[in-house]
C-alpha cells in the first residue's frame, strides 16, 4: 500500500489519489515543481489577436515581463502595427518599456522596468 493511500485511510478519504490527473489540472498549470515561486516571472505569450492584448496587460500589471511572439500577426502588418502600438501607449502610460529584439520578438516591461536599447560595441580580446 502506498505512502497516498495510507494517508488517504487516515484522512478519511477512501478515494485514491491519482497523482498524473492532479498534475494536469488547471491548478497545477502555473505550478513550477523544479524551482521555488519566484516574485515576477518572464512570460512568453504568442500576440495572435486583440484578446491577448488584454492577456499582456495583466501580467504586466502582476509586474511580469513579456517575451512577445508576433509571427503569427507579421501576416497581417496593419493590424500587428495597431496592436504594438496599443500596447506601447499602455506600458508608456505604466512607466514600463518595450523594445523590439528581432523581426518577431518584442520584449515589454512592466512599471520602472527599463530597456537599455543602445548597443556596445563587443569588446576585443
């Protein structure tokens, strides 16, 4: 009999417990097993319509930091370009920052979060 079960007769319950459908539940989809719970989290989120605008002002607010995905919108510029632009006027208005990394990943900050854009020239060895 294992440790769950003898502690599920303890507790009274005489369900048992199965641990693979506990780690699928929505409960557990934020839950990190590896490492301790961290104060801010750096986020990935894939920007494929205006609802994840939203999405990104939430966890901008929880004070994480978005690594923004924008392959799926580079099909439609327009739409894309209103989007950032939304997004910028919001983390401006916050004190945040936003800058782009590449042709698809935007990284945006949440309030007092800054961005140094300039870039150093590498240094010879």
């Amino acid at each position: 009999m294992s440790i769950l079960n003898k502690l599920g007769g303890v507790l009274g319950t005489s369900k048992e417990l199965n641990v693979e459908e506990y780690m699928n539940s929505d409960e557990m989809e934020d839950v990190d097993v590896m490492h301790e719970p961290a104060d801010f989290y750096v986020k990935p989120v894939a920007l494929q319509s205006e609802s994840d605008i939203a999405l990104i002002e939430s966890e901008l607010q929880k004070k994480n930091i978005i690594l923004l995905n924008t392959a799926e919108m580079a099909k439609r510029p327009n739409t894309l370009k209103g989007m950032i632009d939304t997004l910028k006027t919001y983390v401006d208005k916050q004190g945040g920052d936003i800058a782009r990394l590449d042709e698809e990943k935007i990284l945006v900050t949440p309030t007092r979060v800054k961005i140094i854009k300039s870039r150093k020239p590498a240094q010879k060895k």
